[in-house]
C-alpha cells in the first residue's frame, strides 16, 4: 500500500529493568520507520517514577526523535515543578503532556495543584512559551467527573489556561470522539485533539485495564473477545480488524492525526500503520 503522511505519534512508558530497557530500544527501532511526530513517556503512571521518565525522554531525544514528556502535578509544589522542567528544559525537551495524575488510594489534600488546568497555567506563567503543552482529554467523560459537561468546562479550563494541543483517553466508539470535539468547537475551542489509539492484542488486560480508566469496550466487542477464550491468534486478528477500521474512520472523518499507546510493543502499530498505508 502507498504510505500517506498523515501524522501519528507513539506512547512508551519507562521500563522497570534493564532487559526491558533493551527490549524497548528494539521496539523503538522498529517503529522509528514511520517517522513518528514525536514519541511521549508517560509519568508516574503504574508505579514508575520520574527519573525513569527523565532517562527515556533523554534517551529518545539523542536518537533523533522529538520526545514528549508525560508530566503530572498530583502532590508536587510549585518548586518541585520548576525544578523538574528546567531539567527537562535543559534536556532540550519541548513538548510536555500536562496531567493531574491519578491520586493514590488514601491521598487526602496536599501538593499545591488541584488540577491540571493548575499546571498548565504554572507552565505558562512560568516558561512562557518554551514548552508545547498537550494535556488530556476524555470523550466518554473521565470517570470522577460530575457530568461530560462538568468534564467538558475541565477541558476548556486546561485549553484556556495555555494548552495548545489534546490527546485522548482511549475509546472503540468514534461518534464519541465526534461529539466531543463538536461539543469543544461549540464552545470556541479550536485546539487539535488527537485521538489516543490503544490496539487490542488480549483480552484480560484490555477489559481489567478500561474498567480502570473509564474507557468503555463496547458490548459488542467485549462478547468477541470473550467469545475467543485462549485463542490469542483470533484475539489479535479481530483487534487489527476493529482498530484499524476504528483509525480509518477518524482519519477520514477529520482527526487531525493518531497518538499509539504502544505499551512498549512494536507488532500491533506496526499492522495497524501497514493497513492504513502510515
Ligand atoms: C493522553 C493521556 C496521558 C496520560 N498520561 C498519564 C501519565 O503519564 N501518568 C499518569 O499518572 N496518568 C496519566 N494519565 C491519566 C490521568 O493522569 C488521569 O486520567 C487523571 O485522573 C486525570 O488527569 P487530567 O490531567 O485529565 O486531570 P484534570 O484535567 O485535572 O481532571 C481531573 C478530574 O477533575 C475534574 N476537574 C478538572 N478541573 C476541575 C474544576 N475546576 N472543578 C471541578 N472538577 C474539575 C475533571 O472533570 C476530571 O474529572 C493520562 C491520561 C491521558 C488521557
């Protein structure tokens, strides 16, 4: 197929050990080849820590690629913020993805940020325009909030308060994006919002990992993956099918470009771009 240059960009979190860290240079090796926007590295989230984030977004930096840095606020002070992106800024990373981050079970008040709208405003304030700030966005509402509007001001605060760009939660029901990017313009929110991408390669892990996040497996789709048991080979067929149709769609139908959850593995992006001629 002839490739297209619509523009897609991978997620990768820190590896915890030094084969995985290998195994990760591997898989960026190969998807490298699709010439990447940029690759971002989440923070914070599974138990990873900081600097296992600061030595990754480095490492992908000095093989030539943009690299993003995931960043949440949840416990941090002003003076911790301030310090880790002039590590970051020095680093020469500049694209962040903004974040509250998720409050540990028992996390009671402390940190001097309550939101991401918080910090997103804190980097402008503070570093003008040095970073491309992207933060997050929830077309199936993110799971505390009140109501999708209440969720959909919470957006508009972050894109008001300096955000230049959105990614999404993960999501199998286009016409939610749709919505909820109609729903954004309605409101004079003109910013890029990017649909995230997770490829569906087991079933266990996807259900357990979207009850976790919000994110909904359509009916349908948890009765296939249910309906295949073991049958790891018809799993992965029937995710290409879905997520590729899925990425056709919100191509055609005007996403502006695709951001991979890769969860460090190179072999579903990989047939996913190769049908969609990426
Ligand atoms: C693309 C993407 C990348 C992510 N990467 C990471 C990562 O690297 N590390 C990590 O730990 N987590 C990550 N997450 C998960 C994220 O941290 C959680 O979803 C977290 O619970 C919310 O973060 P947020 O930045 O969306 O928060 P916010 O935008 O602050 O929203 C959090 C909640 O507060 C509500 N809210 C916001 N403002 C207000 C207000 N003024 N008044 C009342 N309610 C309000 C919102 O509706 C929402 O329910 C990521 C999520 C996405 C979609």
């Amino acid at each position: 197929m002839t490739r297209t240059t619509f523009p897609i960009s991978y997620e990768f979190f820190p590896p915890k050990t030094p084969e995985g860290a290998e195994k990760l240079r591997a898989v960026r090796r190969q998807l490298a080849v699709r010439r990447p926007e940029f690759c971002s590295v989440t923070y914070g989230a599974g138990g990873s820590t900081q600097s296992g984030t600061f030595r990754l977004v480095q490492e992908i930096q000095q093989e030539g690629m943009s690299a993003a840095s995931h960043f949440s606020c949840v416990g941090a002070t002003r003076e911790s913020v301030r310090a880790e992106l002039r590590e970051l800024q020095a680093m020469g990373i500049a694209r962040l993805v903004a974040l509250r981050g998720d409050l540990p079970s028992g996390y009671g008040l402390g940190g001097e940020f309550q939101y991401a709208s918080d910090l997103v405003a804190f980097i402008r304030t503070e570093f003008g325009d040095a970073f491309h700030i992207e933060v997050a966005a929830y077309p199936e509402m993110h799971p505390q909030a009140r109501s999708p509007d209440a969720d959909l001001q919470a957006f508009a605060a972050k894109v008001q308060a300096g955000a230049d760009s959105a990614i999404t939660q993960y999501f199998y029901n286009a016409d939610a994006y749709f919505r909820f990017v109609d729903n954004a313009r309605a409101l004079g929110l003109d910013v890029p919002v990017v649909p995230g991408i997770m490829p569906i390669t087991s079933s266990t892990q996807l259900l357990r990992f979207s009850d976790a996040c919000g994110a909904e497996v359509p009916r349908w789709i948890r009765l296939r993956l249910q309906g295949f048991g073991d049958d790891t080979a018809s799993i992965k067929a029937f995710g290409l099918d879905v997520v590729t149709e899925l990425c056709e769609r919100l191509r055609s139908q005007g996403a502006p470009s695709l951001h991979f959850y890769t969860m460090n593995q190179s072999a579903a992006v990989l047939a996913i771009s190769e049908r969609l001629g990426l």
